[in-house]
C-alpha cells in the first residue's frame, strides 16, 4: 500500500524515522506539478513547470518538514516546541502541535506577517508572540529556549525539518517519470528548502534512482539577498543585513542559519543565486495568476521573477528543462494581493448598467 501512496511518507525507506506509530500527519506533499505552456509562450522557453507547494494542508511547504519534525519530538516524547517564523513555519508547527497534543510556543516579528499566516497560528491554538524585532532576533530567543531545553526547537536548524523538505526534490524526479529537470528555482529566505531540495536529488543519485543532478537555482529579494551577494563574491560566507526589507515578507530575512548548505547546493551544482525586486515579484505573482490560474504568495512568486530576469541576462538557457518551485498559497497574503489588485466595479442593482459593462474589455 505504502508503494501506491502520495506525499512525503511514500518515500518512508529515505526518511529517519524510528516508529512509525508516532507519525504525525496531515497528508501533506502530493502537491501538483504544473506544465505552465501559457507561461512557456510568454517567457519563450521550452519546457516549464511549476511545483505548487501552496497545495499543502497548511498552504505552505513547512508542512513536510513539520510532519517529520514533529514525528520525531513525538518518539523523543516532546511536550513543548517552539519556533521563530516570518508566518508559514509557525502555522504549520502549530497545525501539528494541535494534531499531537503538543504545547506550541511561535515568536513572529509583529507587523510583519501576512494576515493568513496570522489567523492560522493563533486558531490552531499556539501562543503566539509578537516582537518588536526582524525574523532574525525572534530565531535568536527561541534558539536561547532551546539551548535551556525549555522547548524543541522546530526550526528548519533542526535537521529532520529538511528531511522532511527534501521529498520535494523526490517527487520532482517522480512526477517527471524519473527525468531529472536541467534547473529547479527556489525562493530562498532561510535557505533551508534549497538545501534540502538539493539533498532528496543527491539521495537519489546516490541509491541509483537518477543519473543526473539539476542545477539549483535560489532566488532572493533585493533587500534581503545576503546568499546572492555572497554567491556573486564567490564566497562561502555571508555578510548578515541589519535591516532586511521587502513585500515578500515569508522571506525578509537578512542571516539566514542554512546559508553555507545552500551555497554548498548551489556551488556544487552549478547552479546560480540572483535577487529580484519587490516589483518584479508582484509582476510575476501576477502573471502566474492569469496566465496559469496559479494563486500564490508574493515570496513563492520570487522563483518566476527570478526565471525571467535569468533568462534576460542569458544566465538560464531558454532549451532547459525547469522546474519552480512556488512555496506559499496566494491567500496567506490577502492584503498583498488586494493591493496589486484593481479595484472591484461598484454599481446599482441595475441590469443595463451591467450589459454596459460586459461589453466593455
Ligand atoms: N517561501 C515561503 C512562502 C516561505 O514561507 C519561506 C520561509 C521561504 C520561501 C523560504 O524558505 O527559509 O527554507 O529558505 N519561511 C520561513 C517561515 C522563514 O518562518 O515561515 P527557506
């Protein structure tokens, strides 16, 4: 039965799990592979498609590696955890926090977490934190709880976070029927999910199951791009901003704790960083939206500007096989997309107002 099922436990044999009565599961991963040739027409490359990770059951990619992390604070008897987050990590661990019983502690940077993110994490029951202070001092406190072990941390520092994550990387190489795509694209704020990506392809290699390796491809925001800078200085370490800034705030993050695993991934693989702006990422939520029918939050819509602009500077050969990854469902952030929005036609209850407009393009 386990060989037939869909999502992250399929690949239970890859997982390090150690009882399998403790998984914790909401049936995430499964998430849809979409050939984009809407998309394909309007950048003019060959062969794209999207990864939407916004099909998870907490709207976020989090929920593979929640799954597995919290299996593990299961067998490891855990009964509190906590986490820092820009919004998606701390609805997911709250999700499974509730579904194993577990107290859930979340430390979110306050004013700066979409309102879906929000209205998530308080209504699975966390308790939810709000400092006056980035993503980056919220990770700092609750790694200071977990150094008193007064919680399990659940960041994506924790290691089966990303084994979780690296299932992306497995059902890629599945859902292309075991073809390995030339580049995956990834938005990268933390830079845990690019690293665990790249891990699932290299176990795959490594037992047999692929030959080949795509290049990985992280994409950040303008204002807080330490990786690019430090990928564009061929370096293998970054230099933190103070102060990171922008729209995409699942990844305004300025030290990322996984930057050397990513540059490591991107290196090796011969793959490429690059950062775009707020601009370009609002343009591209949108065209994902209206050319494809694909709804997804700005920091996810990061990995199609960042298509674009690589293929602009002829960095991304436009015969590649690519696969984005889109991270986060477009209703985490309803304000941001209300904003990029025209407003709505208000009228009387008045039929022949409303042929008019028909008519009207
Ligand atoms: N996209 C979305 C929608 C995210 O929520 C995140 C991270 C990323 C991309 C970047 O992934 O950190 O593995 O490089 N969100 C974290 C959070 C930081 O707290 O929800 P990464």
């Amino acid at each position: 039965l386990r060989k037939r099922q869909i999502g992250v436990w399929r690949y239970l044999e890859y997982l390090p799990v150690k009882d399998e009565r403790k998984i914790v599961t909401l049936f995430e991963g499964g998430t849809p592979l979409y050939r984009c040739k809407n998309l394909e027409k309007e950048l003019g490359v060959k062969e794209l498609y999207v990864k939407n990770e916004g099909a998870n059951p907490t709207g976020s990619f989090k929920d593979r590696g929640m799954t597995v992390g919290v299996t593990r604070a299961n067998e490891l008897g855990v009964e509190v955890v906590g986490c820092a987050s820009t919004g998606n990590t701390s609805a997911s661990l709250a999700a499974y926090s509730a579904r194993s019983g577990k107290k859930c502690i979340v430390l979110l940077p306050e004013g700066k977490v979409a309102l879906g993110k929000l209205a998530q994490a308080m209504f699975y029951g966390a308790k939810v934190i709000q400092i006056n202070g980035n993503f980056d001092d919220a990770l700092e406190m609750v790694k200071q709880l977990a150094r008193e072990k007064l919680i399990y941390l659940l960041n994506s520092i924790n290691p089966f976070r990303l084994e979780g994550q690296k299932t992306i990387g497995f059902e890629i190489c599945d859902q292309l029927n075991w073809q390995v795509p030339d580049r995956v694209i990834v938005p990268v704020g933390n830079a845990g999910n690019i690293s665990a990506i790249w891990k699932g392809f290299r176990e795959f290699e490594a037992t047999g199951i692929i030959d080949e390796l795509p290049k990985m491809t992280g994409i950040q925001a303008e204002g807080a791009k330490p990786i690019v800078e430090a990928f564009k200085r061929k370096a293998k370490d970054i230099t933190p901003y103070k102060n990171p800034e922008t729209i995409a705030t699942a990844i305004r993050i300025g030290n990322p704790v996984n930057a050397p695993k990513a540059l490591e991934a991107i290196y090796s693989s011969g793959g490429y960083a690059e950062a775009v702006s707020d601009e370009e990422i609002v343009e591209a939520q949108k065209l994902l939206a209206r050319k494809e029918g694909i709804f997804v939050e700005p920091a996810s819509a990061s990995s199609i500007a960042g298509l674009k602009k690589l293929l602009d500077e002829g960095i991304v050969d436009r015969d590649e096989r690519i696969v984005c990854i889109t991270t986060g469902h477009g209703l985490k952030d309803p304000d941001a997309a209300i904003r990029a929005s025209e407003e709505p036609i208000k009228i009387e209850c008045d039929i022949d107002v409303l042929k008019k407009i028909l008519k009207e393009d």
